[in-house]
C-alpha cells in the first residue's frame, strides 16, 4: 500500500508541476498537456521515413505478409477474446490475471509488472509504441498518402499511446494500400518480438546461469524462517554442513534435523533457525479448524518440532483408539497463549457430496469432516483417500470411517465409478493436508530460478507445450510474466531486477560486464514481450484499432465488388458489430465476475 501511495503521489506532483509550466507557455509549442497525459506532436514527418519507404517493393512485400498474419490474428483474437469473456461470465470471482488493475500497464500496481523492473518496462512499452506508429507512418509514404502528425502520449512518464494522423486521406488507397497501412504495425511488432526473444536466448543461453543453492522466493510471516532472518533473494546453500540445492534437499536435511539448525548462505554468512510446527493453512469450522500462524508444540504431551516428528506422534496416537481417533494437541498462538485442542488425522473433506456413494450411505449431505479410513486402511492426508480410491473399483462396498461436528461414525458404502479416471468415487470434496491443516517447520517458498532459465535460454520445457513445436520456446517466454498466476512455476518472472538477480550469475567471456548482461537481458524481455503484447492488442476486432480498420476496409471492398448500395455503411456496420462484441467480451473479463458473480 505505502507503494501504491508512492505511486500515486509521484505521479500527481509530476502532473501539477508540467501543467503549470505548460500553462505559463514554459514548455516547447511541440508539447500539450492535459491533466497527468503529456503529448509530444510533431507535424513533420522525420526524413528518414521518406528514404526508407522509397523501398516499395521490400516494404510492401513484407507488409503483404503481413497482412496475412493480421487477419489470422484477428479471427484467433476475436475467437479467444469471446470464449474469454464467456468463462470470466460463469465465475464467481476473477481469476489472478483477468484482474482489472491487471488492464493498467503501471509497475508495482500490475500483478505482473514488478516495481522494480519499471525502468525496463518503459523501455520496452515506448519501443512498442514506437515502432508500431512508425511502421503505419511508413507504409503511409509507400502507399503515396500524407502524413498530417505523429504524436507520443505519456501518463506522467510511462508510455500510453502514440498515433499517426493522416486526415482520413489513406482512404484514398487502394484496399490492398489500406490493409498493408493498418498491418504495419503488427507486423514491425511481430518482427521486433521474435528479434528480441531471439537475441535473449542466445544471451542467456551463453552468458547466464543460475547461483548453486536454494533460492528463497517467500517467506511465510511467522515462521522460524522469518524469525531467524532469512528473507526472499537469500540463497541457502547448506543445512548443519549437509549441502542443499533444491526443496527435496531442504526437507531432507531439515527431516534428518531433531531441533535448532544453522542454516548457510551464499554470502558466507549462517543463521540459526529454530524449528517448530506452523501451521499456515486449514479449514475455516467444523473439525482441525485450527488458525494459521498457530504452533502446534505438542501431541498428547509430546513435544515436537518438525513435520516430520509431528505426522509420526500423530499417527502413532490415532491408531490407539480406533472410536475416538481425535488427537489431544498444544497449541501456542500468535499472542503465545497456549491452550488445548485436538486434531483428527486423515483426510479432511469440506463436504459430503449431496446424492453421493457416502450421502447414500447415511453420511450427513453438505457437511465437513475428517475421513479417518477405508476399510483397515488408515488415512492421513487427502493424497493417501485419492490413492486407496485409485485401487478400488465401483460397485466394491467398504467400511468408511468419517468424524464431524458431532462425533465419529462408520459407514458402509457402496462406491460409484470415478468419472475422471481409474478407480471409485466417494462423493466427497476433500481438501489438502493432514486433516486438512497444511503446516511447515521451516517458512520458505523457494523461487524457480532454473525452471525460468531453461525457457529464457531457449530449451524446451515440460510445463510449456502447446503447439509442441519451437514455437513453444518462443511462446514460453512470453508466459513466463503470468506464469505463476496460471500455474506452469510458482512464481511470475519480472526480469533479473531487484532481488531475483541475486539468483543469477554471469558466465564466459562477457562476464566481465557484470550486471549490465542481466540490465540488457531484461530489457530485451520486456522490450519482446510488450511488441508482442502490442501487436496482438492490435488485432482485436475493434474500431479504431488496426484489427477494426482491417475489418471495416475488407467489408467495404466485398460490398462494392457485389455491387452492394452504400458499401461505407455496410462496412461501418460490420466494424461497429464486431467492434460491440469485442468490447462486450473484453468488459466481461475484467468486470464480469465482479458483476454476476454470487
């Protein structure tokens, strides 16, 4: 929040100090300003563009394609724009990406634009603004029609827009002038994102590789990580002398360790971390509704330390009383006041699905619990109810232990068939960890440092295949600023910035210019990724984008050539309805679960 303050009272000053040197006629007659918009104009088109569009021939080849390009991109937008809409209209609540503070191109207030990439992001977001006005300027002089201005549109000091002015007078065109007009500028920010995610592969690929250890990605508040100091961009190399590399080798060591541990840094320094068992998730009621940041210190009277030390004095107390198999536990919380609970082992379940094997059964319909076995088989986890369903078969009738609210009873069930696969189905909604209550004893979320170089370094990933082809490579990187949010790694990548660089190293020959390797590769992927975010923008099917025009021009042209009356209108028509369409879509994803939602 003290951020997004930041932010917001930067941008104000920077707006009242320009308007009133723009409104004492300080400022050069090139710039206007209005509110926090700052516009550079100017009526002269450079020299350089009328040089360069003396190559027609090139220029129109390479636009011919792609206008090709274009109108592929325009039916897949359009079609990927809809059936967006349409799943944003059938949900409750939006989803990570199709936030709507995730429309504004501002660090720090979007999800995936990291304050501390700002500079980078400028950077890129004005090339692609830039080269985009540029190209339609240049395929204005090719096609022979003038250009009135140019302008650049900054909100305060980041990139908002640019245009290209040519009076209406590119109607005068040819259709095919038109569409290689409207398409220049897809088809230059196409161009520029392939160079760029070219360029960044070879880059990384030769010049970057990941520092050996752990690298801490989060810190959970209240953990004996964050109480012994350590802290996301901190890289763990080893655990009581045992080196670590990655999570498994981390939970090993930490598995080996029975109490307080000295944990080492790459920066030679080491802290110790005094482990105990955090609880950072669980059910909100009914049974083990157990507040994260709680400590579970002890079950049945003894202390414990680890997850590992836990689960075993857990399990060992609930195969006791097979009636009763709630575990009397400690419980220190936030406050370090202590109390007494209890803790059901096995698999928690948020419901009993209405009209399901355990409902048919007698279970209670819509209520929470804890199913503690099946059959003699004792459950600890809602992976360990999944793998014994996965041996079972439908029509099989099992014994079905299930605690609640109001005690423990036994049930004989007859399963179903499992719709998504192999095995039976309960009719349960089961939620995850032990009893439900997801804990650790150390506090770290580690950050996927390698798995983010393998993609930017241009080698084929498991978790990016979509058209399994190279293609893949190229539309991994552009993934990879959302990537945690739609779940192929559990982090976004934002550039080496900020803490991240800490992850990296720069190797070979080009070593010896340090962070400025990491400083271009950034730039290069956000420089990448805003041309192809730019350029697909422009695809959509709606008036005044290129997508729009690209419409309008060709509906126009297939009126006149079936020598329809009032072709303009008919192409004004089929532009304003694809244009409604879009829009409507593009509102239900960023508003529409706010809106309908329940």
């Amino acid at each position: 929040m003290r951020t997004l303050i930041a932010i917001g009272v930067g941008m104000a000053l920077y707006a009242i100090v320009v308007l009133v040197l723009y409104r004492h006629s300080v400022l050069p007659s090139w710039i206007r300003v209005s509110g926090p918009l700052t516009l550079f104009e100017t009526q002269r088109v450079p020299a350089m563009i009328d040089r360069l569009a003396s190559h027609r021939r090139f220029w129109r080849r390479v636009t011919d394609g792609g206008v090709v390009v274009s109108g592929i991109l325009l039916v897949l937008s359009m079609g990927l724009v809809v059936l967006a809409g349409y799943l944003a209209a059938t949900r409750d609540v939006a989803s990570e990406v199709n936030r709507p503070r995730n429309a504004i191109a501002v660090p720090g207030v979007n999800d995936f634009l990291p304050l501390a990439a700002t500079g980078e992001i400028v950077v890129g977001l004005f090339v692609g603004i830039a080269v985009h006005e540029l190209a339609h300027a240049l395929l204005a002089r090719v096609e022979d029609v003038d250009v009135d201005s140019m302008g650049v549109i900054l909100l305060t000091v980041v990139p908002f827009g640019a245009y290209v002015d040519m009076d209406g007078e590119e109607e005068t065109a040819t259709t095919a002038g038109q569409n290689r007009i409207y398409a220049a500028g897809v088809t230059v920010n196409l161009v520029v994102a392939i160079g760029c995610a070219l360029l960044l592969m070879a880059l990384v690929a030769s010049s970057v590789a990941a520092v050996p250890g752990l690298a801490v990605g989060s810190v959970l508040p209240g953990t004996p990580a964050d109480e012994a100091g350590i802290e996301r961009g901190d890289v763990l190399t080893g655990v009581d002398g045992v080196e670590i590399d990655d999570e498994d080798a981390l939970e090993a060591a930490l598995a080996d360790a029975n109490g307080p541990v000295t944990v080492s840094r790459d920066d030679g320094e080491s802290v110790t971390v005094e482990q105990s068992v955090v609880v950072t998730g669980g059910p909100e009621d009914g049974p083990n509704a157990i507040e994260p940041g709680a400590t579970i210190a002890a079950v049945n009277g003894t202390a414990v330390a680890t997850e590992s030390a836990f689960a075993a004095e857990l399990a060992a107390e609930s195969d006791r009383d097979r009636d009763d198999p709630a575990v009397p536990v400690t419980v220190i919380d936030e406050r370090g006041a202590e109390r007494s609970e209890t803790i059901v082992p096995g698999a928690f379940v948020t419901s009993v699905v209405e009209d399901g094997p355990l409902a048919a059964a007698g279970g209670p319909s819509g209520e929470s619990g804890v199913v503690t076995r099946i059959g003699d088989e004792r459950l600890d986890t809602h992976e360990a109810l999944l793998g014994v369903l996965g041996e079972k078969r439908a029509g099989q009738t099992v014994t079905v232990g299930l605690y609640t609210t109001d005690g423990y009873e036994e049930y004989d069930v007859t399963l179903d068939a499992n719709p998504n696969g192999e095995g039976a189905r309960l009719g349960v909604t089961p939620q995850a960890g032990i009893g439900g209550l997801t804990i650790t004893d150390f506090g770290v979320g580690t950050y996927p440092a390698e798995d983010h170089l393998t993609v930017l370094g241009g080698s084929e990933s498991d978790a990016i295949s979509v058209t399994n082809t190279p293609i893949d490579r190229l539309l991994g990187v552009s993934f990879l600023p959302f990537a945690g949010m739609i779940g192929l790694f559990t982090e976004n990548f934002g550039g080496f910035v900020g803490s991240v660089a800490n992850f990296y190293t720069v190797t070979g020959p080009l070593s010896i210019l340090g962070g400025g390797v990491l400083l271009a590769a950034t730039v290069l992927f956000w420089t990448g990724w805003f041309n192809l975010l730019i350029g697909f923008f422009n695809c959509l099917p709606a008036y005044p984008l290129d997508g729009g025009r690209l419409i309008q021009t060709n509906a126009e042209a297939i009126a006149r050539r079936q020598s329809l009356s009032d072709p303009a209108r008919i192409g004004t028509l089929v532009a304003g309805a694809a244009t409604l369409v879009a829009v409507i879509s593009v509102l239900l994803v960023l508003f529409g679960p706010m809106l309908l939602g329940s």
